[in-house]
C-alpha cells in the first residue's frame, strides 16, 4: 500500500503541501486509522487543566471481497460493507473499460455502492444499466431516482437529493479491497454502527 505523507509546516510554501482531494482524504483517514487504534490527545495546553488523554480511533475495515479476475464486465457482485447488517448491502461491478470517478484497476473502470437509495433507502438490486457509454443503477423502484456510478453515484433523476454512497476500493495485485465509504448509508447517523471511544 502506498506510504501516504502530510507535511503542513506552517509556511506559505508548506500551506500548499496540507491540501488534498477529498478522496486522498478518505482513503488517508480511513486507513490511517484502522492502522493505529490508539492515539494521545494534548487538552488545554498549557493551562492548569493541561493533561495527556487517550482515545481510541477506529476506522473503516479493509475487507477483500474480490479477485480481479472473476470480474465479468457489467455483471454486479453483490457484496456487504462495512458490516453484515441488512442496510450493508453493495454492489461491485467492472464497467467494461468505462472510467469512473474512484474506479480501480487497469482502466479505472471498476466501481462499488451502496445497494440502498439515499432517498427512502429503496433497494436497487439488478437495477445496474448499460445504455451506450452511461453507467447507472437505477430507477429505484419505489420512486424512480437514477444515479450514475461513473461519476461518484450523483442523481441523475428522482426524488432522491443525496448522491449514492460509494465505497473507496484499493486493488492490490488481483485482490479488490473495500477500505471505505464516501456519503452516509441510507438509515445511519454514521457508517460505523459499532464504533464507540474507549
Ligand atoms: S426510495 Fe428511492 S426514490 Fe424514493
């Protein structure tokens, strides 16, 4: 896996270095943090309640669920991340060369989402579309929003007002990791239902 490095040292030159795409941002904190569970807070520096706390930080799992090479272009594998539970519900699928926004593999073309719409969380199950070069998954069948994988799950049409949550892929040799979501799972208040502080 890439060794990713910050350095923001307070300089104009050093300001430029702090900046980063959103995705670099997720994949950056999300990996970070399930690589280092426990980490110390300085609180109130310098003041009489200075003190040193820890808090345990816990991120996105990094959860192979497939192989490369068992892709077959355009036919969805269904897949649950970040969890097991009933709203977890995904789908992989390799879009035949077409390149996506957070696409992984050779032609970026390989994609993952949310089964469930941001709308009232509709399953789209074999709902995935080819129609010429336009990817989508969709219509809903409870209200009929669209939305297309090559660009980050945004609406296309309906009622639905939230682009669909993606899920950050890594490819490492012929294993296809998920390692963690852009947007929020329809029914949550946080995609990591068990996390808690220590
Ligand atoms: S639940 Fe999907 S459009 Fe309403």
């Amino acid at each position: 896996m890439t060794d990713t490095k910050i350095k923001c040292d307070g300089t104009p030159a050093g300001h430029g270095r702090c900046m980063m795409s959103r995705r670099r941002f997720m994949l950056y904190s999300s990996t970070a943090a399930a690589a280092a569970s426990t980490i110390s807070l300085s609180l109130l520096p310098g003041s009489a309640q200075a003190a040193t706390q820890k808090a345990r930080v816990i991120g996105y799992p990094r959860k192979l669920i497939a192989k490369v090479s068992q892709l077959k272009n355009n036919k969805p594998l269904d897949f649950n991340y970040p969890d097991d539970h009933v709203s977890a519900m995904c789908m992989l699928v390799k879009m035949g060369g077409v390149q996506a926004g957070g696409g992984v593999g050779k032609k970026e073309d390989i994609v993952a989402y949310s089964y469930l719409c941001t709308h009232q969380g509709g399953p789209m199950h074999n709902t995935y579309k080819v129609t010429d070069e336009h990817r989508t998954l969709g219509p809903c069948p409870l209200h009929l929003s669209l939305y297309d994988l090559r660009r980050h799950g945004i609406i296309v049409s309906g009622q639905a007002y939230e682009s669909l949550p993606q899920v950050l892929l890594e490819v490492d040799g012929d294993d296809i990791y998920a390692v963690g979501m852009l947007g929020l799972i329809f029914g949550r208040n946080k995609n990591l239902m068990d996390t808690q502080e220590a």
